[in-house]
C-alpha cells in the first residue's frame, strides 16, 4: 500500500541530506514551496509525473520514494531500503512502457495490485495501454470496480464483457455504472429483460440508466418478476406515466395499500386522485385515504369539501381536508360554516 506520509518522509531527508531548503527543491521541480511542504508532510501526493521527476532529481528509482523506509536522519544513505514485488510495475509505469507492465502482470497476476496503487497518479491513458495490451487475461470484479475511475467506458466495458454473467453481481455493477456509457448499460438493461441477470440488478443501474430505456425494461417485465421491493426502489427514476401503468397492473390486489402510500410522491396527481376515489368507493371514511391527500390535485380536494359541504360525506371529513386547502377554500367553508349556524338561529362563534 502506498503511504503518502512514508513518501512525504523519504522526499524530506532526502532533501535534508543534500542541505537543500524547501524552496530549493521547488525551484528544482518547477512547483511552489507549499506543494513541497504538503508532500513531505502526507497531505498531499505527487502525480507520477512529478515523481519521476522528483527521482531524477535525487538519483534514485520511483520505487525507492514509494516504498523504502524514511533515511536515517543524520544524513546517511536511505536505510532499510527494501525490495518491494511492485517495484518494477512501478518503475516500468514510470518510464511510461506499458507493454513491459503488461507482460509482467500477465506473468505475475499478482502485479495487478502494484497497477492499481499506481492508477490514481499515472495518467489515464498510461493505464489504458497497460491494460489494452493484456487480451484475454482474466479481470475478477474487485479488480474491474478499483480500476473503472481510472479508464475510460470502452476499456472498462473491454474487460467487463470478461466477466461470465454467472460472476457478475449486482453491488459490483452498481459501482461500475457511473463510468459506462449509456448505451452500454442499456445492453445491461436487455439482460435483465431477457432474464440474464435477475430484476434486482435494476435497482442498481436505475440512477444511470436512460429514463426511457429504465422506462422500456420494467414495462417489458411480467409482473411476477417485479415485485413491491424493486418497484419501490425504482420509482423516484420512472416517469409518472411509466409507474402509474405500473400501480394500474398492481390494483388487482398484489399491491397492499400502504405500497400505494408509498409510490404517491411519484405518481401523477390523475393518478392519485383516480386511487382516492377508488379507495372512497370501497371504504368510505377519510382514515382510509387521508394519506394521499398531500399528493392530489387541488381540484380533487376541492370536490371532496363540496362533497362534504353537501352532505354527501360525514362532516369528520372536514378536519381531515382542512390541512390541504388553499385560502380561498378556508374562507369559503367558515363562510358557509357561519350561514348555516345563523339560519338555525344560533349565534356564529365570531358573534361570541
């Protein structure tokens, strides 16, 4: 593992065995004093390039500032040099010769790791050769999600397309997602239409995935494989014509209710207001469908107070309502709250 304050430590004593201040160090490698300073204190690291240029400068390899231990401090040569298995990968990725790297890896897979350490220095086409000249070698996941920051979509998708569906797993593709382009994930996406990969994988490419293509794929589903939980998940990234098809599929009884609460935030309001009149049809009383008031239209809430104000619902209606109407609506139910008390001969509160 790469400690950026071990680094910061072997470039200060190295400095210090040749007298030299900070600012002479930084005029050395056409940088400014704080850079210099975050270096050797690990709060920041040098890029490759600057590291190699730092080694030049000290006449000594990229491996020796990464993983030897701290010089002694009385000036002597580094001590404890040691001789780490990625010292070459690094010292090949320095010189910028890929294949070299890539030869070693296919040798020694175990120097993938050293690869991977080196990724967020190097730049991104350095990392690209490397793995452009490795046909055939066998990516494993964990290593596909540590490298995908560090490669472009078609290199990623190169060696991700190595990987047998059957090895493939949902948190992993969720992580890669972000780096592929969309068209690539929609060919996921067909997958899980064809049952390649199993519907749950949809909750982790939704955030990425094309509304319309996200749209395409849980419509073609059958409705046994969608269940509440993936639906649920899903919602926030489905157009509102898309999931209210969906609740209609669902109004044959598999979808409890409270399910229905659940999805109201991102379901039409036509939608909304045809679940309330049907849920008023079936129970009756405000208990039942109170909970999607906040989600209706104005004009369904308006329907339901004339309603009320009618008789053709119990006055118990009227707390349940008041919270969602508007002023205008407010004003109009005292208003005819007080009339009908005056017409039975009853002073109004505001006559109290």
């Amino acid at each position: 593992m790469i400690n950026p304050r071990r680094t910061g430590a072997n470039i200060s004593n190295l400095r210090k065995q040749r007298d030299w201040t900070q600012s002479k160090l930084a005029a050395q490698l056409n940088v400014t004093n704080q850079a210099v300073s975050r270096w050797e204190s690990g709060v920041t690291f040098p890029d490759l390039a600057i590291l190699v240029h730092i080694a030049q400068v000290f006449n000594v390899k990229v491996d020796e500032l990464l993983n030897s231990e701290p010089a002694a401090a009385d000036g002597s040569a580094l001590a404890g040099v040691q001789s780490r298995p990625s010292g070459e990968v690094i010292d090949r990725l320095a010189e910028g010769k890929v294949e070299a790297v890539a030869r070693l890896i296919q040798n020694l897979p175990g120097q993938l790791e050293a690869l991977i350490e080196l990724a967020p220095l190097a730049p991104p086409s350095l990392i690209k050769g490397v793995i452009t000249n490795m046909p055939g070698f066998q990516f494993d996941l964990k290593h596909i999600e540590e490298l995908a920051p560090f490669l472009d979509s078609d290199t990623l998708l190169m060696i991700l397309e190595r990987v047998s569906s059957g090895e493939m797993n949902k948190s992993a593709l969720g992580t890669i997602a972000p780096f592929l382009k969309a068209d690539d994930l929609d060919r996921f996406a067909k997958q899980v239409i064809d049952g390649t990969l199993s519907t749950d994988y949809l909750e982790e490419l939704a955030p990425f995935l094309r509304r319309e293509t996200l749209d395409r794929s849980v419509e073609q589903l059958r409705q046994d494989t969608l269940g509440f939980e993936v639906l649920e998940e899903l919602a926030p990234h489905l157009s509102k014509e898309t999931l209210s098809r969906l609740v209609a599929r669902y109004q044959d009884g598999s979808l409890e209710f409270e399910q229905v609460v659940y999805l109201a935030p991102f379901l039409s309001k036509d939608t909304v207001d045809g679940l309330i009149e049907s849920r008023l049809a079936a129970e009756g009383n405000p208990g039942a469908v109170e909970e999607l008031f906040p989600f209706a239209s104005k004009e369904k809430i308006g329907s339901l107070l004339s309603r009320t104000l009618e008789g053709t619902l119990g006055e118990e209606w009227l707390s349940a309502l008041a919270p969602f109407l508007d002023r205008r609506a407010l004003n109009e139910l005292v208003r005819q709250k007080i009339g009908g008390e005056k017409k039975e001969g009853q002073p109004s509160s505001m006559e109290k």
